[in-house]
C-alpha cells in the first residue's frame, strides 16, 4: 500500500514551482491558500525516488493529440497512479483547469536520487529545433484540447447511457401510459403521454426497466441501475378535468420525444436524471486500504476484458473517488499436493492480474474501466489498492 499523501494545491504551475509571483496575481481568484502553496512546494522539490521511474523513462516527452494523463504516466513510471507525486499536484482540484495540451515538453529532472517534471513549449517549427523550458500558467474555462486523463472515447457512451439511483426511485416515477395515435413505439419528434409526479420538471430522461446491483458477499441492493433510452420535453400537463354529475376525467400529460437511444414504449418512466461531467481527475491510489469485488459487468456480458467496464460495490460511502486504481486479483487454484505421504488439498495464493481506473461514483457503488489485464474478469473478484 501506498503512503498517505499531503493535501496538494490546485495550480499545477505552482506544484512545478514553475510560477512566478506575477503568475498567483493572475490566479487570485482561484482557491489557493498559502499553507498549500508551502505544501505544492515541498513536493514539487521532492518528486519521487529514482527508483520509481519506468526503466525506460523519456528525459522528455512532447505532448502529443490523443496523448492521455495515463499513458504519459506510464512513459515515466513504474506506478502511473503515482503521476501526483511527480508534478505535484493536487489531484482533487485538478478540475481548475491548469492541465497539460498537445505541444507541451515535459521534462524529467532528476536531482539527489529524487525525479520531478517540468513542462514548456517547443519553439520553432521543426522536431530538431531548440527546446525551451519556460514558467507559465494557462487558466481558461475547462478546455477541450487538454488532454484527458483516460481515452474518453472508451466511457462516454457509459457516461450517456446509464444512471445509477439509491433507491428505486423509478418504481413511482411519471411513466409512460399512451402514445400518438395508438402506436406501440415511439421516435424522436412523437407524441407520448404520461402519468406521475412531474415535480415541476418540463425536462425529462427516459429509462426502462432498472435492475438491482447487487453486493457478491452481502447480497445488499447497492443501488439500481437505469439503461437511458431517450429525452422527452413535456409540453402540456395533465389534469383532472371536470365532468359532468360532479365526476372527473383523467388527461395524461404530454410529452415530446426529443432524442432516442432505443424507441420509447408504453410503461418507461420518466425522470431528471443526475447531470454528468467529464471533470479532470488523476490516477491516484486510496489513501487507506480498500477492498472490494466486482459486482457486475456491464453489458451483461459473462467476462470481461480490457477496456471494458465494471460496477464494483464500493462507493462514496467507503471513501472511493473518481481516479482510484485498484489491483484486479485472480484467486489461487485449489489442487492436491501429491508430493508428501499421502496427498493434501491447498489453495495456492491469489494472484494480481490486473488494473482499473474508477471513473464514475455513487453512493454504494462505483464504475471502473479496465486499463489491463492477463486473465477474463468476472463477477465477484476481488480488487484491492493497487
């Protein structure tokens, strides 16, 4: 297990110790305090030991498109998930967007058996032109040319697709009783309408049927998980309009079908969904041993493998965050040892066969790609800090 590490500052700059007195004027505004600035000081001075480095470790890389935050870790060390100690940073506030973009050199510096980077830009036009190390800071809205921190292509579907809800909430969520013209389906642009509790929203997802995640070891419901299939504005509320004889008649409200991901049908619910981001965070491993097991596999599929995506049934509540590695763990095989004076059944011990990288967090439940791994993964093996 790694050490615990001190609370770093933000201003990635200013972890490099690259930042002039000038360049905190200019981020005066951010959430910077001086303790922090001592503390992005220390580390950026100390970096991580020598023997941290990949054996092949670059005296530097340009950054390049499609580059990301762990392949570049994985250029320098041994331990991608250690990319904090080696700037600096502070991997909770690396959403302040003091990031890395194409075109940057970073350089390796290594003094008194310790290794820290520093970045600056290329000068001139040509790969053999001089190179130039410069104190800068760049501070923009959150930018989309900065490079990310995993391929956001492998996620991004996962990120639209599905939604994860404490308790069943869907259950009595506003559902879908009717649709234009009696058809049994629907498309972007139809009429569909429903009954419920609309709380005043006029925005709605569409979800279908949720399923239970359930804890391996516990059986806990440690959430439900809810594959989005559309969006749907609603464009005039129900009401129970008034007849004759003092009775009343039931109007659903109406809804349009904005966007499809599968045709709407008859008994989807409805409901504001948590909005999603894709906030810059870094590889970092838990500060305090965790321990867990794979609770699903996404897709239904009966294995999984690299690149894939998993629920793992630990969340907020256990201290999981966005950016967590953990060690994928195959568990020993047991044989019969047949070499002493009559055979003996043993398990021979776990063994490690694997990384993933938590991007998504809820309460009693979490999302992990998987960055590698030798054997397929499946339903209740463990992980733990890597």
């Amino acid at each position: 297990m790694l050490p615990a590490r001190p609370a770093h500052i933000s201003v990635l700059a200013a972890c490099l110790t690259l930042a002039t007195t000038s360049a905190w004027a200019q981020a005066s505004t951010l959430p910077v305090t001086p303790q922090q600035r001592r503390v992005a000081e220390q580390v950026a001075s100390a970096g991580v030991p020598l023997s941290e480095l990949a054996p092949n470790a670059p005296d530097s890389h340009t950054v390049v498109p499609g580059d990301t935050l762990w392949d570049i870790s994985g250029l320098f060390l041994k331990s991608p998930w250690r990319w904090p100690e080696l700037w600096g940073m502070n991997r909770d506030q690396i959403r302040n967007p003091h990031l890395i973009y194409p075109g940057q050199i970073l350089h390796l510096v290594k003094v008194d058996g310790r290794a820290r980077l520093q970045f600056g830009q290329r000068v001139g036009g040509d790969a053999g032109d001089t190179v130039k190390l410069s104190p800068q800071m760049r501070i923009s809205a959150l930018d989309s040319n900065a490079i990310p921190s995993i391929s956001l292509n492998l996620i991004q579907a996962f990120l639209a697709d599905t939604v994860v809800f404490d308790t069943d909430v869907l259950a009595t969520a506003p559902r879908v009783v009717a649709a234009q013209e009696g058809h049994v389906l629907l498309g972007r642009g139809d009429l569909a309408y429903a009954r419920g509790d609309f709380a005043g929203a006029t925005d709605f997802r569409v979800f279908r049927n949720s399923r239970p995640l359930v804890d391996p070891a516990t059986k806990e419901i440690l959430g439900y998980e809810a594959p989005y299939i559309g969006a749907a504005d609603l464009i005039r509320p129900g009401e129970d309009r008034p007849i004759a004889d003092g009775k009343t008649e039931v109007v659903p409200a109406t809804l349009q079908i904005r966007e499809v991901k599968q045709e709407v049908g008859i008994g989807d619910r409805l409901a504001p969904a948590p909005q999603r981001n894709l906030d810059r965070y870094v590889p970092h491993a838990p500060e305090r041993e965790l321990r867990g097991q794979i609770a699903s596999l996404y897709g239904d599929a009966l294995n999984a493998g690299q690149n894939q995506i998993v629920a793992l049934n630990r969340g907020k509540r256990d201290g999981v965050e966005r950016g967590h590695v953990f060690a994928l763990w195959r568990a020993g095989d047991a044989v019969l040892d047949r070499t002493g004076d009559r055979p003996q059944a043993i398990k021979l011990p776990d063994e490690r066969h694997g990384v993933l990288f938590v991007f998504d967090v809820y309460e009693r439940v979490s999302y992990a790609l998987i960055i590698s791994v030798k054997e397929p993964v499946k339903t209740g093996d463990v992980f733990t800090q890597p």
